[in-house]
C-alpha cells in the first residue's frame, strides 16, 4: 500500500514538473519571438528612415538646380 502511495506521488510529481517545463518552454518561445519580431521592425523603421533621408536630400538638389 505504501509503495503504491509513494508510486502515485512521484508520477504526480513528475506530471507537475513536465506541465511546468513545458509552459516555460512555451513562454520563453513567446518572449522570444516578440522580442525578435520587434528588432525585425526596429530594422524595418531604420530602413524606412535613411531611404527618406536619401529621398529628400534628392528632392532638395533638384530644387537647388532649378534656381
């Protein structure tokens, strides 16, 4: 009777132990995929910006050339 007991305890002890490695896996995943999709738009933005850049620093040499 005891090493039943003891036999049920450790698998329940086993089945929290794996539900919690499992939800942490998850989680972590969760933060990492945020993490890394908010350095991809980080990226994006920098790009967007030298391209303006670049856009009106032509618009103003057109504009120099015409006076």
């Amino acid at each position: 009777m005891i090493l039943i007991l003891s036999i049920m305890n450790f698998s329940r002890r086993m089945i929290f132990f794996f539900t919690g490695f499992i939800i942490g896996i998850l989680i972590l995943l969760f933060f990492s995929y945020t993490s890394h999709k908010r350095l991809l738009n980080i990226k994006k933005k920098k790009i967007v910006e030298k391209k303006d850049v670049k856009y009106f620093y032509n618009i103003k040499k057109t504009n120099s050339f015409k006076l």
